[in-house]
C-alpha cells in the first residue's frame, strides 16, 4: 500500500481512501463477523476514518508494514466503537495509545506476531473460497521430502503457465491431464494431492500478500519463477 502518495496532498489522499475502501471493508466485516454495507453500517465510516489517521500516523522506522499497522487501528477504533455502544463509554482510540505499549524490545516482535496471524487469517479465509481447511492440508501434505519436492516442481511448472493458472483459480479445480502432460505426473498422483497444490498455487498466485506462508512453505522465488 503506497501510503506516502497519500500525504502529498488532498486530492492524492482522498484518491487513496478511495482505492482502499475494499482493504478497509475487509478489516471491519472481519471484526464485526459479518457483512457490510456502504451508507447502511458506521462501523465502515468508522474503519475509513481509521485508515485516514494511519496515513498521518505510521510510524515507518518501527519496522512493520503500514496494512498492518493500519489493520490494527482500524480493529482498534471498531472495539471501541462496539463497547461504546455496549456500555455508552466513548472513548476514542488514538494512534499514540498503539505505540507507547509496543516501544519497548517486544515492540517488533509483537508487530510480526499480529502480521502473521493476520495473514494466516486472511490465507484461511481464501482457501475456504475454494472448499478448503487447515485440516485438509494436513491430510494431504507429504511425510516424505521426496513427494514433498515432486509436488513443488508440479506447482512451479503450473504457475509459470498463465493460462492454466487462471484456469485453476477460476475453476478452482486442476485440470488433470493437461497438468499431467504438463509434469509427467499421472494424474492420480495429482488428484490425490488436489487441495494441497491448489493451495500451493493460491500462495504463488499472491505471494507478496502472504510472505510469511511463502517462506514457511519455500515458495517465495519458487513458483512463481
């Protein structure tokens, strides 16, 4: 997100609010746990305002990344929002209530904590687009490193293809036998490990949204070659 477009002046800022309205949305239907909707819910004025203090507020040198600092003021301002309205106690939330807590050593740590679990957040909520859990995955991971290499080498030569990757992605599903003349894998061997490889292509698909996973998996500079 080019937060420093957005300080250069008004007309920039307000362009920027308006390409990230969706990246606000995002954050508050996931706070509020359910759907909203422009000019019906606050609690989308609320995450707008939220996004607007982060431009001025973020902190670059603190070493995170400014969608997920933004994230949290957008969560934090939604928490205070609902428990003023469960307990008529206003009391707004500012960007200088974030920092002081987090100055100290853990400071960074607890920034990467937060980025990771809202990446997983947000990988998790994708993989249920295409009928996929965490526990899928464990099912169908590979014990074995050799397995383990094989299915890789299948995910890099799919995703350099980008007409069968947008195939898989739209569909959802692997087509087969192309992938199997594709890799020399039969296409049993790709069947069996269907979700698996679609979840390795939703990584290399989007890999600069999900570092974190990229790199746990070995996909960041693999796939996506």
């Amino acid at each position: 997100m080019d937060y420093l477009s957005a300080k250069a002046d008004a007309v920039s800022r307000n362009k920027f609010l308006e390409d990230y309205k969706g990246f606000a949305r995002k954050i508050a239907c996931a706070q509020c746990r359910r759907l909203l909707e422009w000019g019906r819910d606050e609690e989308l004025s609320i995450a707008l305002m939220a996004l607007d203090s982060a431009i001025d507020d973020f902190r670059p040198d603190k070493g995170a990344k400014f969608s997920t600092f933004a994230s949290i003021v957008i969560k934090r301002r939604l928490i205070d929002y609902q428990r003023s309205m469960q307990r008529q106690s206003v009391r707004e939330v500012v960007v200088e209530d974030i920092f002081p807590s987090m100055e100290q050593a853990s400071w960074g740590e607890e920034y990467l904590r937060l980025e990771r679990a809202s990446e997983l957040e947000e990988y998790s909520a994708l993989l249920e687009q295409y009928g996929i859990n965490f526990g899928d995955l464990a099912r169908e991971s590979p014990r074995q490193q050799g397995v383990r290499d094989r299915l890789f080498r299948v995910a890099k030569l799919v995703a350099a293809k980008s007409e069968l990757m947008a195939k898989v992605l739209s569909q959802g599903r692997l087509p087969l036998e192309q992938i199997s003349l594709l890799t020399g894998e039969s296409t049993k061997n790709v069947g069996k490990r269907r979700r698996y490889l679609i979840a390795l292509l939703l990584v290399a698909a989007r890999e600069e949204d999900f570092p974190f996973i990229s790199s746990y998996l070995g996909i960041r500079g693999g796939c996506n070659e």
